[in-house]
C-alpha cells in the first residue's frame, strides 16, 4: 500500500507543481496589460483552474503524507521530512491566503477600487508557494537519490 501512496503523492505533487507555474505565468501574463472586466475574467479562470487542480492536491497531499508516515514511520527520525513537513504546511498556509487575496482582488474589482497592492501581494505568495513545491522536490529528491514513485512504477513492469 506504501507504493500506491507514494505514486499517489507524487503525481499529486506534479499536478500541483505544473498548475501553479501555468496559472502563475497566465496571471504575471494578463493582469497587467487588461481592462478590469478582463482582470476579473483572469481570476475567475485561474480560481475555477485552481479549485480542479491546486485545491484538491493541497487537501490530499497532507493526508496521502500522513498514510506514509503512519505506514513507513522510518521517515519520523530524519530530519530532512521535519523540514519537508513544515515547509509543506507553509506552503498551504500561503496558497489558501493567496486564494483570500484573489477573492479581495475580485471584490475590489467589482467595486472599481485599484488593486495594484493586492495584486503584488498575490504574485510574492504564489511565487514563494511554488519556490517552496520545488525546494520541498528538490530535498526529497537529492536525499533518496532519485524519485521513488518512478522506481516504483518502472518495477511494476519489470
């Protein structure tokens, strides 16, 4: 069952990893350069984008962590998961408030009230949420090596 959550993670984590560099670029790409009705039109793609992709692997990313943790506790005593798990939950602190600053962004947007400010705030946490995605790859593959889910998948066909 360890394998299967493994994968599950892994493919979670790219889903999640893929989503925020696109929606990232898209917003950095139109935000700037369109009317408000086009601005409020972004958000709203890039929230409806986002609740099908980034929502669900923030929701079950922990949990699929956790069925790990509890089926393979050998990763508890290092220390290297004590840094994954923390940078894992400040991240989806920062994406859930990124998520309240596009919500304020839209609210704003409605009125007709300027949003620039918001709009920096937003870029500053989905660029941090989507540098800490890769730093927390970045350990977990330099310390095994490799991606295990990779070698998981390719053993089944072996």
């Amino acid at each position: 069952m360890y394998n299967i959550y493994v994968i599950l993670h892994f493919v979670l984590m790219i889903v999640w990893v893929v989503s925020a560099i696109i929606l990232d670029f898209k917003f950095l790409k139109g935000f700037n350069t369109g009317s408000d009705e086009e601005k409020i039109s972004l958000l709203r793609n890039v929230r409806s984008v986002s609740d099908r992709t980034e929502m669900p692997a923030s929701t079950f990313l922990p949990l699929l962590g956790v069925l790990m943790l509890i089926e393979n506790n050998y990763w508890l005593q290092l220390g290297v998961m004590h840094g994954k798990i923390l940078m894992a939950l400040v991240t989806i602190g920062l994406y859930h408030a990124a998520r309240g600053i596009s919500g304020r962004m839209m609210a704003a947007l409605d009125a007709g009230d300027a949003v620039n400010g918001l709009a920096k705030r937003y870029v500053v946490f989905r660029l941090a949420v989507l540098v800490l995605l890769v730093l927390m790859s970045a350990m977990i593959i330099s310390y095994k090596g490799g991606i295990s889910a990779l070698f998981y998948v390719r053993s089944w066909f072996n």
